[in-house]
C-alpha cells in the first residue's frame, strides 16, 4: 500500500519536469537541457520535503499545545523551519533556470 502511494506522489513531479522541460529559456546552450529537468525535481522534492516536514512538526506541536500552551511560538518556529526547504528548492531552481554558466 505505501508503494501505490509514493508512486502517486511522484507521478505529479514526473509529469510536470516533463511540461517544465518544453519550456526551456532561448539562451540555454545545447549541452544544458538537463537543467529543466533539474529544476522541475528541485522544486517538486523540495515541496514533497517541506510537506512532510511541516506535517510531523505541526502533528507534534499540536499534542504539545494540548498540555502547554506557552509553547505556541517556540512550535510556530518550528513549522516554519520546516516550510524554508521549498524556498531553498525554489531558489536553486531559478539559479539553474536563469544563471549564466
């Protein structure tokens, strides 16, 4: 059961490298066009992780505000540390998309 849906949630990330990858940038040299591929699978694994960090953080955070209500910033800190890895998947994207090698 958890094959059938790992491979339903990467089927979206496969399919979209495959739109992203029609969408190449008019300067890319000839030999780069694995750079699209890269940014689609950048951006869709770092969404994929920051889901799951988000989802454990906030899941535990939860059952901590239960007993202690005082500890909502220190959990609020903590969902957001979780949320920075899709901001660092799309920064890396638009490097690979935009930078001049």
């Amino acid at each position: 059961m958890k094959k059938v849906w790992l491979a339903l949630l990467l089927l979206p990330v496969l399919a979209s490298t495959a739109i992203f990858s029609a969408q190449a940038p008019a300067d890319t040299a000839q030999g780069f066009e694995g750079l699209n591929i890269g940014a689609g699978l950048a951006i869709g694994l770092a969404a994929i992780g920051a889901g799951v960090a988000v989802g454990m953080a906030a899941a535990a955070g939860i059952g901590v505000l239960t007993e202690r209500r005082d500890m909502f910033g220190t959990i609020l800190i903590f969902v957001a540390i979780g949320e920075g890895i899709a901001v660092y998947g799309i920064l890396f994207a638009v490097l690979m998309l935009f930078g001049k090698f």
